[in-house]
C-alpha cells in the first residue's frame, strides 16, 4: 500500500512537471500570465499578485522585470502616483536598464494619464480658482525627454502622437478658462489668454475658436476695430492653414 501511494505521488509530480517548459520558470510563468491579463482591456488587475510576483524574483533580471510590471499594474489600475514613484525608484536604481526607453515611455503615459484626470476634473468644475493640469504639460515634458534620447526607439513615433494630443488639450483647456472668462465679463483676462492659444498653441483645432472668442471680447468691450483685426487675422489663418 505504501509502495503504491509512493508511486501515485511521483506519477503525479513528473505530470505536473510536464506543464512547465524546460526552459522556463515559475517566475516566468507567473510573469507571462500576469502581463496578459493586465494588458486585457476589461480584466481586473491584482496588485497583490505583481509584489508577490516581486518576492519571487531571484536574479537580478528578474527582479527588474518584476519591478516593472508593478509599476504596469498600478498605471493599468488608475493608481498613478504609485506606479510613479515604482517608476522613478526603478530609474534611480537602475539608470544602465537596457531598456530605458520603454521606462521613461511608460513613465510619459502615467503622466498624461494622470493629467487627463486633472484635465476633466478642471473643466467639470470650472472656477476662478481651478487647478492647471500640470501633469498634462509635465507628460509632453517627458514624452520629449524620449524622443530626444532616443530618437530611434520604437515608441518614440507613439511619442510624438501623443505630444500633438497633450498639446490639443492643453489648448483646449486655456480655451475652456477663457470662455469663463468671458461670462464673467473678464474681457482683458479672455484677450490674454487667447493671444496665449494663438502665439503658444498655433496649429490646435482650438486655434479658430480663440480667435472668435476674442474678437467677442473686444466688442463687448466697445472696440470694434480690434474686433476686426482679430477676425481678419483668424480669416488669414484660415487661408494658411488650408493652403498647407
């Protein structure tokens, strides 16, 4: 009976055995599957399972693979400060990490992620005092950061794509406050800011939008000359930018 039970138990183990490639490990395994169910668009991701992913790391590759997927997994579960700070530390820990690019990549798409948020809460709740969405303009910041050292990387071209959509919504948003503005009947505040759109924000789907606002504003200050200076420079601009 013994000697059966024995035998059961090592026919059961060599078939366990089998599931796993010779080549491989637990942590790779673990890592794999983690990685595939963290990138699913409607999956939850267990934060849980990457830091114990983490603990079983036992070289030094491993554990900076580990330490990347938690950062992954904290973006991919909306915790952006934390997926952060995982970033940054990795950055300090491992500046020679042969694959920077793809960190300072995913630290750019935490970032505007992060301003995103910012963004909608500003323009939700629009007031005198509402918050700029800093991380929006610190996501371009950075998405620069990698396409200046690494012009050559395979995410430097997604990089630049994203630059042109941060810059759209920074302009959007300078266009939202001076709509606020202008129902405030801050006309000199509108001005400013839409001459800000047009000088910093030229070529932004919201560039025709400032132009109109801020003829409006000259003439509701009685100024209507300027009034339409404005709309002949936003004409021209018309002109331009359907000529290109």
């Amino acid at each position: 009976m013994n000697k059966f039970i024995l035998f059961l138990l090592l026919a059961l183990s060599l078939s366990a055995c089998t599931t796993i490639p010779a080549d491989s490990s637990l942590f790779k395994i673990k890592y794999k599957e983690l990685m595939k169910n963290a990138g699913a668009e409607v999956a939850a991701v267990d934060i849980e399972q990457f830091k114990e992913l983490r603990d079983m790391a036992s070289t030094d590759k491993e554990q900076m693979q580990a330490e990347l997927a938690l950062a992954y997994a904290y973006y991919k579960d909306q915790q952006f400060d934390s997926s952060l700070r995982q970033i940054e530390s990795f950055i300090r820990n491992y500046p020679a990490y042969p694959h920077l690019d793809y960190v300072l990549y995913l630290r750019a798409l935490v970032t505007k992620a992060q301003g995103k948020l910012e963004f909608t809460r500003a323009v939700s709740n629009i007031s005198a005092n509402v918050s700029y969405p800093e991380s929006l303009r610190l996501a371009y910041a950075y998405f620069a950061d990698l396409i200046t050292r690494y012009p050559k990387s395979e995410y430097s071209a997604q990089a630049l794509n994203f630059m042109k959509n941060v810059r759209t919504n920074l302009a959007a948003y300078e266009l939202f406050v001076a709509r606020y503005d202008l129902v405030k009947g801050r006309y000199e505040e509108v001005i400013r800011r839409t001459e800000y759109i047009v000088e910093f924000y030229n070529g932004t789907p919201v560039v025709n939008d400032a132009y109109e606002l801020q003829a409006r504003a000259y003439r509701e200050q009685g100024k209507l000359k300027k009034a339409e200076e404005v709309e002949s420079r936003r004409k021209q601009a018309e002109r331009s930018s359907a000529s290109n």
